[in-house]
C-alpha cells in the first residue's frame, strides 16, 4: 500500500487551489492501492493559502528545531507543516504503507528538491516535512517523476 499527494489524484488542494493531476496516480487510487493526502491540509492550512518555503535548511531542519516554513507574507507556519507531517504519518502506518508518491518541490512532499527559501523561484536540494517524518520512520518516498505516464 502507497499513500501520495491528493494533488496528484486531481484535488485542488494545492497553495494555488489547483491540482497537478497524474493519471497513472490516479489509477492507483482507483484500484485501491494507494490512499490520498494533503499534508498541509492536514495540518490545518486553508486553500487556497499564500505559497511557503523552508527557510534556514530543508524538511529535517525543520523537525529538529533549526529551519522554520514561511509563507510569503512573513507568517511563520511552521508549526502546520509539522502537524501535517505526523498527521500524514499516521494515515501510512494506519494503512500499512510502505511506500509515498509526493508532489516534487513542495515544502511538505518534496523528495530531491525544494525552493531554497527566498521566494524567488530557486531552488535547492533537500527535502519537505512530511518527507523528511516518513523517511526517519522507514518509508520510501518519491515524487511523480517516477511514475509512468499511461500509454497512448
């Protein structure tokens, strides 16, 4: 069993009250081997929302106490982001999941990259929250790169 990004499955649950759908995502919650999240509705956060970034370091500075999420009006909501990261925890042990499907870039689900925190649309390596929780609780995360596109 899988858990990945409610974005990717159509929801409009994204900062920018848009979806990033995925076809073959899709699929896989259609066939039941996969359950949809949104870590940051999760935690609390409205959509649509003002868009975030980790400032001072990546997902894992952030559990440990010495990155903080920002929004880009100055809001500190970093706390949210934590939230959602157990809360997303939760629903993968719940389910016995073994495996996450992420949004890439994002400050919760980013798995390689993130924006790097200046909210100039550059980014860094590094991981979001929620990743960095599921990793230190032995998941394996991707992002949807590694999906397959269905076929034509």
């Amino acid at each position: 069993m899988k858990i990945v990004s409610s974005c990717l499955i159509g929801c409009k649950c994204r900062y920018d009250n848009k979806s990033a759908l995925h076809p073959e995502v899709e699929k896989l919650v259609q066939n039941r081997e996969a359950v949809p999240v949104c870590p940051e509705q999760l935690g609390g956060l409205p959509t649509p929302r003002f868009p975030a970034e980790i400032v001072g370091g990546d997902g894992f500075d952030v559990l440990d106490g010495t990155a903080r999420v920002i929004d880009s009006h100055g809001n500190d909501v970093t706390q949210s982001f934590i939230d959602g990261a157990y809360r997303t925890l939760n629903v993968a042990q719940t389910i016995k999941a073994t495996t996450a499907i992420l949004k890439k870039n994002s400050p919760s689900c980013g798995s390689n990259v993130i924006y790097d925190g200046s909210f100039s649309g550059n980014k860094k390596q590094g991981v979001g929250v929620t990743v960095a929780l599921l990793l230190r609780n032995g998941l394996i995360v991707s992002d949807e790169e590694g999906v397959p596109d269905a076929p034509c």
